[in-house]
C-alpha cells in the first residue's frame, strides 16, 4: 500500500516536472526567436542611422559667413 502511493506520489512530481520543463523549453526557443527579430531590427536601425548621416551631411552646404563691414 505505501510502495503504491509513494510511486503514485514520484509519478505526478516527475508529470509536474516534465510539465514545467516544456514550459521552459518554449519559453526559451521563443526568446531566441525573440532575439532574432531584435538583431534584425537593431541592424536596419543601424543601416538607417547610417544612411541619414550620410544624406545630412550631403545636404549640409559649406557656409562662408562673411565678417561685418566694420
């Protein structure tokens, strides 16, 4: 009778265990997912940075100022 509830007792903490591990488990692919997508981004941002750097600096014209007529 003890050995039956002890297994009973060892077969639903390993089931609760197994649980929680699938959990983690998809937990942890979707942040590998998640950080895919973030390095993704974070590359374009830096092309994009990249890109408007260029084109304001293009833009930007030399500008001669010229000294006041004292």
């Amino acid at each position: 009778m003890f050995q039956a509830v002890t297994g009973g007792v060892i077969a639903l903490l390993l089931s609760v265990i197994a649980y929680f591990l699938k959990l983690l488990i998809q937990d942890f692919r979707q942040l590998n997912i998640e950080l895919t997508k973030l390095k993704e981004l974070f590359i374009r941002l830096e092309a994009e940075q990249v890109f408007l750097k260029t084109m304001l600096q293009r833009n930007r014209s030399p500008t001669i100022r010229k000294s006041p007529d004292i």
